[in-house]
C-alpha cells in the first residue's frame, strides 16, 4: 500500500473510532435501563403521563385553615415531609378510615378520638408526615402518636384530643418522631391561609405530582368554599376510605351531619377507585368544617342546603379519588369500568372491581391490546351473578360482545385503535336488572414494578 | 510519520475499530430490552429459571391410555397444538372444573358428562388443542365441542358421550374445529403408550417447560402406577379445579369414589396455587383410573388402599400445580406461603392468598427486597380473623416480626440475603388457634408484564 493511500485509510480508520465511540456512548447511555434487572429502577416519568393539565390548581382560602410544612427528615432528605393544618375553634371534623386489621397507630388514634367527639369549640389541628407509615411499630406506634399530639397540643395551645395526626411511607420502622417535634416552633410560626399546596406536596411519598381540588358554590346567605388534598400512589385499593386526604370548607356543618355525609360519599368516591388491590395500612379521610361562611347552618341531611353540600363536596372527593388514580405507580392509562344491568349495587360492585383489579386486563391495556377476553375472564371469577349470554361488553362506544359472543360488528382495527387512547372506557351490560356503578384504575406498566421492586431501598 | 509507524498506526485502529464493533454489539444487545416500553417485549428467559433440573421426567407406561399429537395449526404454526388419549374400556373418569362463570364450552360439556354418569365400560377419550378457549364464544362453543366429540367418538368406535374436551389459549374467538377433525385419521393411527411427553407439549401454550408428574407404588395384588401433566401458566388461580391437567393411573376403582377423591385433594393441590389471581375460564383437571393393575380394587373411602392411593395422588397432583407456578409468566421466585396458628382452615387460606396474591408483595420479591411491611398490609387487608400483636413473619428461618413490631433479632442483611434465593418461604403465624395452610405462588416481574402487555398478537 502506498504512503497516501495508507495516510486515508488512517485517517478513514480514525473517523470510524470516533463514530463507534459515539454509537457506543449512545448504547451505554441506555443499556444503564438494559441492566436493569427486576431489582434496578429504569426510567420512570418524573410526572404522571396522566396528570392533570395546568398543574395543582388554583385552591380557595378556606377561612378558619392555616398550613405550614417543614423538613424534618423523617426518611427523606432535601423535601417537606411534615405538614401542620391549624383548624380554628368550632371546626366540624369528620373523618373514614381503613378497615385494615393492621391500620396504623394514628388511623387508630383517630378514628377513637372522632368517636369520643371531642371539643369542636376549642378549635383543631391536622399533623402528617410522609415517609414512615408508623404501622406495624408496636407499642411505638402509639407512643409516637403521643408523642406528637401533645407536642402540637402544646404549641397550638388546643386539647391533645382535638390533634388528628397521619403517618404515609414504610411500614414496620419506628417512627423518628423526635424530628417532627424538633420543628413544632418552625412549622407553628410559619402557619399561613395561603400554603395549602405546599401542604399538598409535603405529604407526598411515590406521589409525582401534587393532588388539589375545590368546589366553591352559593348557597344560601352566602358562598361555601371546599378545598381538598390526597396522596396516593401505590397500595391503593381503599377499603372504607382512602389513602391520605384532607378536605376543608367553611362551611357551617354540626359534626354528626358532617360524618353522615362523608361515610355516604366515600362509597362512590375513594372507595371506587383501585390501582393494584392492596389496601394501606394508612387510608384516611379527614374532612374539616370551620362554619366560617356566611351561609346558613346545614341541619338536616334530607334538606336542599345539604344535598347542594353533598354535591359539591362529592365532586372534590372524586376529583382528589381520580387524581390519585391517574398518579397510580407507573400508569399511563386512566380506565374507567362501567356496569349496568346488575341484579343490585353489590354484584354491580363486585364485578367492576374483578375487572379493575385483573392483572392481565391491566397488562393487556398498557400493551394496547384490546383483548375484551380477559373482561370476560374477569366478569367469570368475579363470583357475581350474571348470565354468560345476555353479557354485553363495549370499550367506549365500540360494541365488542354481546349474547354470549363477539359481536358481528366487532372490529378488531377500530378497537386497537381506541386502545391507544390515554383514556379508556370498558363497559360492561350484564342485562339482568337496574343497578349500575362506576370504578376507576389504571394500567399495569413495568413502571409499577420498577417502583415496587426495590422501594426501602 | 514514517510507513512502518502508519501501518502499526493502521492495525491497532483496525484492533480498536473491531473491538468497539463487538462492545457496541454488546452495548445494542442490551439496549432492545433498554428500549422496551410497556407495550415492547423484552427478552424473557426461554425455559424458566424455575424449571425443575433434568428436563420431563420419564413417565411411567399405563396399561390402558395411549396418545397422540398432531399439528392442527388451530393458532400455532409449526408445533404440536393438538393431543388425543384414548382410554381403554373399563377406564374410570373423574373431573374437576372452574366455577368460572364465564366458563369455556368444552368444560361445561365435560362437567355435564361426568355428571351423566356414562357407561364406562365403552372406552373414553380425551381430546385436547392449545391456541384457542373456546369460551365465549357462544352458540358456536358447544357446536364445536359437538362437531370433535361426534369425530373422536367415530374414529375410535365409542360414544359420543365420552369424549372429554379441552381447549385453552385466546379467549373469545371462535374454535376452528375443522382444522382438528382434519387430524383425526392421523392421530388415531398414531396413538401410543409411550407418547405422553408429545402430549405434555402439545397443550402447552406460554409454558416454558412441559410438566408432568408420576408415582408408583405397590399395593395389596400388585404395584399401581400414576401418571399426569398440565400445563400453565397465566390466569392462574384455579377456583375448584386448576389450567389443564391429566392424571392417568391403572387403579382399579370406580368412577363415584374416584370423583370424590380427586375433588377433595384438589383443595390442597391445584386450588393452592396462584400466579396471578386470575380464574381461567378454562380451568380442568381430568383424572383417568383404567383399572389394568393387578392390584386390587380400591373400593372403600376409609381403607389404607384408598388413603395410599390418595397420598400418591395428592404428591402427583401437587408436584403439577408446583411446576405450574414454577413456570408461571415470568417467574423468577419459588414461593411458599405458610400459615399457622389460624382460627379455622378458611381464615388461614385468607391470609395466605392475600399474600401470595399481593402485587406490592410479589414485586417486593422480584426486587430481592425484604419487605415484610408489604406482608403485615396484605394480612391486615385480608379480612381474616387476626390480632395484630399475635403475629410471627418469617422469612425461611428468619423471625422478622412479632408481638406487633419488628423482631429485636431482626438483620436486615440476613434477610437481604435469604430473598436472593430462588426458592423462598413465608411464614405467618397468627398465633390465635390451630388451623394452618400453605399456599404455593410466584413472584411479579417484568416478564409477567412482557407475555401478557400483548398477548394476542
């Protein structure tokens, strides 16, 4: 070879180096995904591909409600994780709690202080953490929810009785709670109308974004104002409540009514919402009423004033219900289950849920797959009563089976192609009576795993 | 630069170039797993990790049953999708189906045969393809199963009435039987005593491994032998029967005895297995007694014949159900699931499934993660009878938690290290009575989500 030549082949050698090294730079940039065994976390969207458009929302200033948040460390580093609501004398409180048999100290604590009822007059207060969940902690556990009532009671001057705390995160490490009463002077001195969203992010765990939701309407004599909060994201399959959510209105409400109220709109509400069957330790509701509007007192459940109350407070449980759905770990599709023609409410129940819940429904909507045969499957094990022939299932408005088989329109190109939606309707007729539900769930993505697999660590 | 020193120059850029050629490769290898969103396979292991070593085991021969598999091509192209076992006259049959209600055509026809009774003095056959359920699938169900019974029971010159059906793979497409009656002269010219590996492989459908299972024993009169395979391995979490599996043995023993042994060791055997909570609608275990022993006729419930039967039996029918879960989609942990010190038998299998079914439970595993706050929330949420201070976790040997907190004796390194075995057992201990169970179930991984994202097509 001569001199020039060799000089070329040099010089073409040496661009192929450097393109290798590029295309090679490139792979290794995502073969750090590709070792990803169960147990390493691959790429998980920072924020819910299903989170709401326009960010947390623009929240009402409930009068009578202060928040502050602060960073006590309880397990995570460089973020809020301790939030403190004042609720002023004469708040209403309401709370639904988890059925779990291993609940939590607080959700105990709690539900044994709302039942004693308590001195609405001399005002309340709300302290939640994120991080620990303080279940399964023994005698600790309450030893800490001790702990950090008489802390808050003492700073806010307010009866322990009156203090309503919650505890999201691990589960079985003994709360550190030392640290949240190191920043009882913070967090008293910061309280402010205006913090409800920092309060919102503080109680965050796998949560990727903020969850907020109001209602605002007139009533009589005046307007009523309702802002909530929720966290999600995971072991989310509420059993008589919900993951962690904190509603406030100024609404004038006796606590009694309030409670009605609540325990009857939890059922349709978080109660109707599943991402992956397993029901926290956590679960609580807690709804605050100040009686701070100008509107008249609401006194009897059956009265207009309340069903108006209802309606709008039923509205922000959904949202806050949906948005935690739509924070579901690793989701990308927002479902909604529909069954009609039930024989009653239970069986309607029963088999929305077998649906939502089905691993390999959910596999098959995050594969885009509209394989109604796993609906059927669904609706076979649900244990419901229904008539194999007269089962009518749609996915949106595409009729995809009915009296016993896939229907002669069905049309697999126009299903797959409603799969790709980001939202999804599966509706199921089961033509044997009048009742009717509606659940929500998400998809079962590798992000669910991801987040799952290794989550103390 | 002189020639000699530009050749060297020009060689090692060949050496560099080859070697960034082959790390790229490597690099690319990786990153189609890298690239896999939801909804793109990534590699999932071709047997599973979980398979029992040595391959099928050799089977013994029984007097009485041959097969044989053909390539009906009813879904799959290229491989064996149908099998036929003839069973000599004289040949006791018992079942044991899903209680799906969206239960395939081919199960209820069997149910409705062997609750016929029969004459089994004609012979039997079982016929099997893989591909496709036939289950909701209408009118058009029970004429299929019609169209291969009329077939099998012309080929083989016995009634109709004794041709038992399976078909297991894609939900709600209709059976194209004709394919299947297009094989029959083959498949009866090719039946068998030695074919039941070929068998085990032609119902396979996502199985990684064929499965099957014997014993042999000696008896009063001579030694009995028994037989079985089945296959997985999604939508497992058989509800009064189990997937697809038969059991053939030279017992002699009549059909009402048999049925009623079958159906009680299904209990602890098939319906103690999950993988993913999902019922088939397909669900089938078809045990074949055909009498040719030499040993004498099993013929009363209480006698140590029918107890030595049953225990061998039960380790065949447990030893499937065992190797189901080892190949169920994606399984990368063995898990038992034990459960003592429960009020009665129904309360301990509650805890047990709700923990063998957790999918915060099942990803925690696959994650090698010692997460027994995920066990503590799956007993709390099964609704059984429990005292949250009265419980015992461990995990194999290790005591993690007790009387209501974490284990003093409790090393989270010790436990790290037991979860990265393959193999795992979780005990519980209620600590409230006598009554125990153990459940048998896998763990949640990425290749569950893989096989079943986009299954159909």
């Amino acid at each position: 070879m001569k001199k020039r030549d060799l000089k070329q082949k040099t010089r073409k050698l040496k661009a192929k180096v450097k393109a290798l090294r590029e295309r090679l730079a490139t792979a290794t940039a995502g073969s750090e995904e590709a070792a990803a065994a169960p147990s390493a976390p691959r790429k998980v969207p920072a924020v819910s591909p299903l989170a709401p458009a326009g960010g947390f929302p623009a929240l009402p200033v409930i009068d009578g409600v202060e928040f502050a948040v602060a960073e006590a460390g309880v397990r995570y580093k460089g973020r809020t994780d301790v939030m403190l609501a004042r609720l002023a004398p004469g708040t209403a409180v309401a709370g639904v709690f988890t059925r779990s048999l291993t609940r939590a100290a607080s959700v105990i604590d709690c539900a044994a202080k709302l039942a004693a009822g308590g001195d609405a007059g001399a005002g309340a207060a709300i302290l939640v953490n994120s991080g620990n969940a303080n279940a399964f902690t023994g005698r600790l556990g309450q030893e800490s929810v001790d702990a950090i009532s008489a802390g808050v009671a003492s700073a806010l001057g307010i009866p322990a009785s009156r203090v309503f705390t919650s505890s999201t995160g691990v589960i079985g490490e003994p709360l550190p709670h030392d640290r949240i009463l190191a920043r009882l002077p913070d967090l008293t001195a910061a309280l402010s109308a205006n913090a409800i969203g920092a309060a919102a992010r503080a109680i965050m765990t796998t949560d990727t974004f903020p969850k907020g939701a109001a209602a605002e309407y007139a009533a009589e004599g005046g307007t009523i104002r309702i802002a909530g909060i929720a966290k999600g994201s995971g072991m989310i399959a509420p059993d008589m409540a919900t993951m962690l959510s904190y509603i406030f209105t100024d609404a004038r409400i006796a606590p009694p009514l309030l409670q009605k109220i609540v325990s009857r709109l939890v059922e349709d509400s978080f109660n109707a919402t599943t991402v992956d069957s397993d029901t926290s330790t956590s679960d609580a509701l807690i709804v605050a009423a100040t009686g701070r509007a100008a509107s008249a007192e609401i006194t009897d459940l059956r009265s207009a004033a309340a069903k108006a109350f209802a309606r709008h407070l039923h509205a922000v449980m959904l949202d806050l219900a949906q948005q935690v759905v739509r924070d579901g770990e690793g989701a990308t599709k927002f479902v909604e289950v529909r069954v009609t023609g039930a024989t009653d409410a239970a069986n309607a129940r029963r088999v929305a849920m077998a649906i939502a819940n089905s691993p390999l429904v959910k596999t098959a909507i995050a594969g885009e797959d509209a394989n109604w045969g796993r609906v059927v499957m669904a609706i076979g094990k649900s244990g419901a009563v229904v008539e194999r022939d007269r089962i009518a299932i749609r996915f949106g408005d595409l009729l995809v089976a009915e009296n016993g088989w896939r229907s002669p329109d069905y049309s697999e190109e126009a299903a797959s192609a409603y799969m790709k939606r980001d939202e999804l309707v599966i509706a199921v007729d089961l033509g044997l009576g009048r009742a009717a539900t509606r659940v929500w769930t998400c998809d079962l993505t590798h992000g669910y795993i991801d987040i799952n697999a290794d989550y103390r660590s």
